[in-house]
C-alpha cells in the first residue's frame, strides 16, 4: 500500500478522530451497526504454573461489518476493500503504543494483520519469543497472535499500526 497516503490520511483523520476512549491508544476503523460499544476482546496472559488466565469477555469479530464513515473519503477505504478481497476481517482498528512502553505477554483468539503506518527502530513484536521489527514501508504483515506475542516500543516516538482481526482467509 502507499504510505505517503497512509500516513497523510492518517494526519487527518487525527483530526476528526483523535486516539481516545476508555483505553487511549485505540481508533477504530470498524464498528458494530448501532453500537458504540468498542470493547476490547478477551486474552489470555501465561501463568508460571503453567496455566493460563482469561482476561476480558469475549468479543464477537464478524459483527464489526459498518466500516467508519469518518473515513471514507480516505485511503483507509481502498486499504479496507483490498483487505476484504483476501479476508473475512473482524475489528479493524488503528493501534498506538507510546515511546517507551509495551504490552503484556498475551496470545489472542485469532490471528492478525498488521499494516505499519508510524514507527521507529526501537518497535519490535516478538511473537513465541522472536523478535522483529516491522518498517513502515506499506507492507500488510501477518502475524500469528495465536501464539503467545508483546510488542514493545523502546524508541522515542509513538508507533502506529492498522491491526485487522481475520477471521478466515479466502
């Protein structure tokens, strides 16, 4: 994909949607009709018992069908019907981690895509305890979040990805 487009469209839409809501790092791109609920989706965090505990509800992908209408006049839509010639999605949303931080050692219910649209050489995503870093050069990544993954961002500059749930590959 352009990311000279991906990155200026991604400007504007902070304007009109700026990362907010109950967990700050989040725009989605995908919603549920008649809903404005966005809740993040159930994971799970290892144990060092060797179990595994369940952290938030279930969250239903096939149901984020309404594509943001704040968005359509933008490359996010082109992006966004590719996709969907390639995959069934779930939630697409726009993902930022702050310099300096990272999440915790989870796995996920499925798989996701990951398109980078703002990073720095400090981002790496370790996925089953390998690390790499993704460039923000308009490559689609895949990334088996079925396994256990972090993503840690120990540069000085924010990282932003478009992360899409697939639920099916066509």
């Amino acid at each position: 994909f352009n990311i000279d487009l991906l990155e200026q469209d991604l400007k504007s839409v902070r304007t009109l949607v700026p990362f907010g809501g109950t967990f700050g790092n989040c725009i989605s791109v995908t919603q549920i009709p008649n809903s404005m609920d966005d809740p993040r989706g159930i994971f799970w965090i290892p144990q060092e018992n060797g179990t595994e505990e369940q952290r938030e509800k279930h969250v239903d992908e096939s149901k984020y069908t309404l594509f943001n209408p704040l968005f359509e006049q933008t490359y996010f839509k082109t992006l966004y019907e590719q996709l969907l010639t390639k995959y069934d999605l779930g939630r697409v949303r726009i993902l930022k981690l702050e310099p300096r931080s990272c999440l915790s050692y989870h796995r996920d219910p499925e798989p996701r895509i990951h398109i980078p649209l703002i990073t720095n050489p400090g981002a790496l995503m370790i996925i089953d305890q390998f690390a790499t870093h993704l460039p923000a050069d308009g490559g689609v990544y895949y990334t088996n979040t079925l396994k256990y993954h972090s993503v840690l961002n120990g540069g000085e500059t924010e990282r932003i990805h478009l992360v899409a749930t697939i639920l099916n590959q066509k």
